[in-house]
C-alpha cells in the first residue's frame, strides 16, 4: 500500500494558518479549489516556491494529523505492507520520519521522490493500492499502472473520475472499501 503523506495522511489545510501569517492573507480552506498554491496566495509561481522551499520544514512539523487516519492505518498495517510516498524532497526525510513516529503512524519505509512523479517508487516497492490527494497523479498512476487509487476528497482535486481511481472522503472509508471487497479495488 503506498500512501502519500501531505493532504493525504496530513489535513490538507495545515499550512494555511502559517502562510497566511507570514504574508499577511486570509486564506480560507475552502479556497483552496486548485493544487498549485501560488494564485491563491496571489504570488508568481516562481516566488512562491522559492518561498514554499524556505518554509518547509515549519510547516511540515506543524501539519496536522487527518482524522481517523492513526487508527485506520494501524489496521492497514496489519494487512498491508506501507510505503510512505511523497514529492517532497529528500532532505526532509528525517524530519518525515521523526513526524510519523510522533503521531503514532506504523513505522515504514520512506520514499521522499522530490517531485509529483510517483512511479518509478510504486514500481520499485510493487505497490498495489495507492492513496492520493492530488488529481493529477492519481489520474497518472491509474493510467500508466493500473493500479487502484484511493483519492481522498478534498476541494482542489474535483473531477470524473476513472474506474481504477476512488473517491473517499476519509481512511476510515478506505479501510471499509478494503475490508469489503478484500483488497480487489
């Protein structure tokens, strides 16, 4: 089972609290309507990465847990073997790894690609299920693998989606999708 970790395994939301502090925004959750930061916090993109980059890590140990997702998890780990697979970069695994362990999620390999491009590591580490946030790799995933996708909803990933692609509003309906179609997704 790989998992991407931000907007997956952390609120989607967590950084806008720190973002709109350091430039003085009133960001509101639900603005978030696309994956790409930089407009919604009126920026180049360019500065706003540059930016996001030097942030980093606050805002990785500030991120916050989604709902359900410790237990959960605990449940996929007992059945599934979890590879953690996230774009950000490798110089954070540390940091990603001491995040997971202090809120209690399963202690399991960590793939930091650097980048949105997760197939070579699904590929590497044999995955089966996938679980997303972000459209777009979902879409690629299902598309160049065919493996199955969990995309866990939230106000920047809306569209049709494909057969192998499901939507889910939280981990405890991925385990329940699980538990009731015995891994087939």
């Amino acid at each position: 089972m790989g998992i991407d970790i931000d907007g997956t395994l952390t609120e989607f939301d967590s950084f806008i609290p720190y973002f709109n502090e350091l430039l003085g925004k009133q960001v509101k959750p639900e603005e978030i309507v696309q994956y790409d930061l930089h407009e919604i916090f009126e920026m180049d993109y360019d500065d706003f990465s540059k930016l996001f980059d030097e942030h980093s890590a606050p805002v990785y140990e500030q991120s916050h847990p989604r709902s359900c997702a410790q237990e959960e998890l605990k449940w996929i780990d007992d059945h599934y073997n979890i590879v953690y697979i996230t774009a950000r970069l490798e110089e954070f695994e540390e940091l990603t790894e001491k995040w997971i362990k202090e809120h209690g999620f399963p202690n399991s390999p960590i793939v930091c690609t650097g980048t949105h491009n997760k197939i070579p590591a699904i590929k590497e580490y044999h995955v089966n299920y996938m679980v997303e946030d972000r459209l777009e790799n979902a879409l690629h995933i299902w598309e160049e693998l065919s493996v199955p996708v969990f995309l866990i909803d939230t106000p920047y990933n809306q569209a049709t989606l494909p057969s192998g692609v499901h939507r889910v509003t939280n981990w405890r309906e991925v385990t329940n999708f699980l538990k009731e179609n015995g891994g087939d997704a």
